[in-house]
C-alpha cells in the first residue's frame, strides 16, 4: 500500500502515519475497554438482583428493640439505641430536612436513576474551585447500597456494585422508600443513629421543630460525624451549615430572606443532650466497661443495630450502695481535699457487682477502675510477703529486720531512705504487716528480689501493670489498676486460687440465638493452700486490730490499707467470705483543656485506714447482707478468720507504726489484740 497522497502528491510524513495507527490501536482498546466494562457491569448488575430483596429485612432491623444491657437482677441498664435511633415515616419528615439532605447529598435524588454521572464530575469541579470538600459525587441510593448492603470496602469491584444496586434499587422502592431508609439509618455523631435521634441529640427538638439552619447543619454531619459536629467543633459545624443552605438558596427550595436568616442564626447546641446516652444508663462507668468487653469480643457485631440482649453480673442494689459510700466519702472529706474516689466489688467467683469508676460521669467517663493506674502503697505489701513465703526466705513465725535501710540508686548516686519503722530490733510477719511497718517490707522485698517480686506478682496475682524491680517496689511504688487489685485479692480471699473478674454472663444476639455465655475464669492453685491461709489469718488481724480497724464492723473482713508516700492515693483492698472490694480515693482535678487531663495533688492528713476502710466498710456491709443467701458458685478453700481475740484501743504514730508517744507529729487510735500491743515498741 502507498504511502503517497491520491493524485501522485508527496508522501504523508511519518508522524502522520504513525499517528493514525496508534489513534486506530487506541481506538480498538478503548472499545474493547468499553464493551468488557459493560459486559462485566451487566454481569454484577444481573448477579445483585437479589440482593435488594434483603433491604426489605434491613428495614425492619432498623426498626427493631435496641441493643440492651441487662442487670443480674433484670434491670435495663442501658437501652443502646433508645433516644439514638428512633424510626421515622417519611410523612412526618418536614420538608425543610428533605431539601436539606438532598442539598447536602445528593441535588439531583429526585431525577438521577440512582447513579449520577454528572454529578461526580460537578463535585471534582466544585471541590477543586472552591478548595475544599463541598460535594461529593455518591447518591443518596448508592450510599444506602453501601451502607446497608456492601459496606465500606474501598475497591473497584465494590463502588461498581455500589453503583449497579443502586440502579436495581431504583427500580423496586420509590424515592421516598430510599429516602426514608437513608434518613433512618445515617450516622450523625454523638450516639445519634438516624434524623430523628440527631434532632434530639443536638438540639433537644423534635423533628418538626427544626429550624431551616439546623436542618442544614444535621444534613451535613454524616460526611464527618465524629470530628465536625457542632459539640466537637462547632465552627467548622456552622460553615458546613452555610453550604449547604447557599446550595438550598440556589435550588430556590428556600428564598434569600430565609437563607440570610439561617446563615445569621447562632449556634444553640443542647448542651444538656451531647452526652444523651449518660441520661438513660444506670451503673454508666460498668456500662461503659461492658461495651469496650463487647467490641473486644465481637469486632465484628454492630450492636447500635439494635436487638442484642448483653446480660450482666451487675446487682443495682449493690451498685446502689456502692455509689452512696463514695458519695459520702467524697462529701465527708472535702475539707481533707478528697475529691475523686473509686470502687468496684465483686463477688468470690468474679462476677463484677458493682463499679463506681469516679464520681461524676457526666464531667469525665475515664473509669479509675479499669482505665486509671495508680501507686497502691502498702496495699501492695501483702504481694511481698506472699512471695518470700512461698520461696522460702521467711516462715510465719520469722522475725524481720526492722533495722535501718539505706539504698544508693547505682546509676544516679541519689540515696532512698524508707519512713516508717527502722527503729532497730526485729518485728514478727504479722506484726510488721498488721501495723503497716515500711522497713519491714522493703527488708522482705530486697530478701526475695525486687525482679522476683514483680514476676511474682504478675504469675501468682495478675497483675499485668509495668512494676520497676526496686527496693521500693515492696511499698506500691508501681501503679496498678483497681481491677488488677481484685483480681490479685482474691488470691487471698479463695484460699490460693486466682478469680478474674467478668461482668458479663450471657450475650444473646437477635432473633434469640445466644452468641456466647460466660462462667467464672479460675486458676487453680496459684498459691499453696498453707501460705495463702497464713496471708488470709494475718490480713484479717490488719481488720481486728491493725491500720484497717476501722473496716472491723463488716463479718469476716480481711484486707490492707495504702497510702503512697506523697499522700495523692489512699486505698483499702478486702475481701470477705462473700465478697473482694476495693477503694480508692484521691485529690484529682479534671480539665478537658489540660495534657493530661487529670491532675492528682496531696490530700490533708489522708490514710487508708481513716477514709477509705470506712467507705469500703459503707458499701461492703449491705452488699454481704445482700449475698447472704446467694450462692456464687464458688466456694474457697479457707476462709480464715475466725473469733476477734480480746482488743484494748492503742495510740500509734503513723510515721513508724509503733506506739505514739507525746512527740510524734500524727496519731492515730486502733483496736489491737492485748498480745499484740504488749508486744508494740514505743516510737523513738
């Protein structure tokens, strides 16, 4: 074939040539592109046909009983999605939040056969004008098609099905159907599922009595529910407001007189409502721990969905009276700068009873209980002596050193001096631990090894915090969780076994299928038999007559007081035949401004023994009365314990622990057994 033109001309350039094939190669390729793209968009669309059948099943899963979260003694703690997701019909939708929406999301839902060709390149158009996210380019069908049939999977094969349920969609519900479903089952922050719940949650209205700029602002929120609502941040909240009533005016669905309105309107927030959910929970620090136990568990499960049933360990009576011991821990002792306090109970076989995680939820949800760690002081003592009798290095008739100790940190040359005790001779183990002497301790501790110490602990008692091997690791240098303190004390309390704390029995997912049951976690044996029951005798003696008198009312208690040295933490860890508690209080102030938020500063003249035995003792005591007749499944090895030997009332310093004379700084007064106090050095 010749090159030259018809007629005898010159021949083409070769550039020409050239061009003319590969515009005929490209030509073939994007044909070929074109058909197999269509021929696969017809295949997926024709394989999807049933698919929208399930919308039929979706709708009325958005309409069934929200997820519930259930007491053991059957009361709704928390209804997950009451006052978050409450169905709506489309007539009673005003109109103003329809044309919202569809300013919002999708101008052309009332024309477009469920995908918008046009409207994708007008977004990447306006959006890269305007320099920032105005529109997008999915319609209000195909967000349904994801959101309730596809999910969220960003890949090719995923926004074609996308697109090609819409169409299908389209083509068996009404626009108004589509729109209901949208409208129903959105995200808009703050808990908020669906219209309704968001004109709640944000404004304390009801749907009909929203503003024009309201319904703007809620029709924007479900592109970034989470950092752009108005509670969040409100200014880029009313921004997003402004464009979307600038396209309302546009589309002449308001006129200018309502748009400068609502573009002039200011920003009421229902302050009240941005933490709605907090109105409607009973226990709301263990709700919170149920729902983080929940997504750990299920991560897949979409409980706000509604029609779960997450039956819990909880008792209202004891979660009643656990919040009324803090209460008045708090209130009693204001003047000695006790502002936070803490507990949480739990029977010897686990189950959480009760958990008081602060004491206000709606300030801050940070649960001390689970999420806080903080210094145990000589809560954690009974780990040390624990561990040197089970390795042998003391017996229970071993007399401590309570010589002076002096240690030099190798790497910084700074020298530590531990207070109280060191006033020379020896102390028995139940003295030293009964009257809470600090030298003692760190002598035991140092015997056994600060390292074996800390594996002990975590081995034998659970404890999962970091804990620093050194010398002062024997006085609760290390912080822990409340939690982990039950957990650990039940060594105690069982006779040697480990019982971890749960607080969920029993998950039932809808349609009544139950999804898993819990029963008690026990490790056997993670302490003889003979030494956990040396540890019970003497933990109990700390209740009779040493620094945890004043817990002496409650049947059978046992357990041991700490304070941290800078007197920020005081707790009292114990347990009964019944039950394991622990109490917690501080000096804690909370800014939400402040990295981090909480600062803890030094109580006035503060001891476990004098503020938190008696408010473990408040709540202790009609918990047990509550358990009397309760079986828990579970019944420890020892008890311990048994009749109170006859106890005469003994001045002690708080500093050594000995015998308070005229000069020490701080005194206070315990019930002792008679042996015992004849046996208590003088302090100096």
């Amino acid at each position: 074939m010749s090159d030259r033109k018809a007629g005898g001309g010159k021949p083409r350039p070769r550039w020409v040539r050239v061009l003319k094939r590969t515009s005929a190669v490209v030509a073939v390729l994007l044909l070929m592109g074109f058909v197999g793209g269509a021929v696969y968009t017809w295949v997926v669309f024709q394989s999807l046909k049933d698919r929208v059948t399930q919308l039929s099943r979706i709708e009325k899963i958005l309409m069934r009983e929200p997820t519930q979260i259930i007491s053991a003694d059957g009361v709704v703690l928390y209804r997950m999605t009451t006052e978050h997701r409450e169905w709506v019909e489309f007539p009673e939708i005003p109109k103003v939040v329809i044309d919202a929406t569809v300013a919002a999301e999708d101008e052309r839902f009332w024309s477009h056969p469920g995908v918008d060709g046009m409207a994708v390149v007008r977004a990447l158009w306006v959006n890269l004008t305007s320099g920032r996210v105005r529109q997008g380019g999915s319609t209000i069908t195909q967000q349904v098609a994801k959101r309730l049939l596809t999910g969220g999977e960003r890949t090719l094969r995923r926004k074609v099905e996308d697109a090609c349920l819409a169409l299908q969609i389209e083509r068996q519900l009404t626009k108004e159907q589509i729109l209901t479903i949208y409208l129903n089952e959105v995200f808009y922050g703050s808990g908020a599922y669906g219209i309704k719940a968001a004109a709640k949650v944000y404004f304390g209205k009801e749907l009909k009595d929203l503003t024009a700029g309201e319904a703007a602002l809620l029709a924007r929120l479900p592109r970034r529910p989470s950092s752009e609502n108005p509670f969040v941040n409100p200014k880029v909240a009313v921004e997003n407001r402004n464009i979307v009533l600038e396209i309302m005016r546009d589309k002449e669905w308001i006129d200018s007189t309502a748009y400068a309105k609502a573009k002039d309107e200011p920003l009421k927030v229902n302050e009240d409502q941005q933490q709605v959910h907090i109105g409607i929970m009973r226990a709301p620090y263990f709700v919170t721990y149920v729902l983080e136990e929940m997504r750990s568990e299920f991560p897949n499960e979409d409980f706000a969905r509604g029609g779960y049933k997450i039956y819990t360990t909880l008792n209202t009576k004891a979660q009643e009276a656990a919040e009324e011991a803090v209460r008045e821990a708090v209130a009693k002792n204001k003047s000695r700068r006790v502002t936070e306090a803490a507990m949480v109970v739990t029977d010897l076989s686990g189950r959480v009873l009760a958990m008081v995680g602060g004491t206000d939820f709606k300030r801050s949800q940070y649960n001390i209980i689970t999420q806080g760690r903080r210094q145990p002081g000589s809560a954690f003592k009974p780990f040390v002596y624990a561990a040197a009798l089970e390795t042998g290095k003391i017996k229970p008739n071993s007399s401590i050193s309570n010589e002076p100790f002096v240690w030099r940190n190798p790497a910084s040359g700074e020298v530590w001096r531990p207070k109280g005790g060191g006033t020379g001779g020896t102390v028995s183990v139940q003295s030293a631990l009964t009257r809470s002497i600090n030298v003692p301790a760190v002598h035991v501790g140092m015997m056994v090894g600060p390292q074996v110490v800390a594996n002990f602990s975590r081995q034998v008692f659970g404890i999962q915090s970091p804990l620093y091997p050194g010398p002062a690791l024997a006085l609760g240098s290390s912080a822990v969780s409340p939690l982990e303190m039950a957990e650990a004390y039940s060594v105690f309390a069982t006779g040697g076994d480990r019982v971890k704390p749960y607080g969920i029995t029993k998950v039932v997912g809808p349609g009544g299928v139950t999804l898993r049951e819990y029963k008690p976690r026990i490790i056997g044996n993670v302490l003889s038999e003979d030494n956990a029951k040396v540890m019970n005798d003497i933990l109990h003696h700390v209740v009779s007559g040493g620094t945890g008198s004043r817990a002496r009312s409650v049947v059978n208690a046992a357990g041991k007081t700490g304070t941290t040295s800078d007197h920020k933490d005081a707790w009292f860890c114990g347990y009964t035949t019944k039950v394991i508690a622990i109490a917690w209080v501080a000096n804690a102030t909370y800014d939400p401004e402040r990295n981090p938020p909480w600062m803890y500063g030094e109580m006035r003249g503060v001891f476990g023994g004098e503020v938190t035995a008696p408010m473990w003792a408040a709540a202790v005591k009609p918990i047990q009365q509550l358990l009397r007749e309760e079986a828990t499944g579970y019944r420890p090895k020892s008890y311990g314990g048994g009749a109170v030997p006859d106890e005469i009332s003994v001045s002690i310093c708080v500093e050594t622990g000995d015998r308070a004379v005229k000069a020490c700084p701080r005194k206070e007064t315990r019930m002792m057994p008679k042996e015992e106090a004849a046996e208590l050095p003088s302090c100096g």
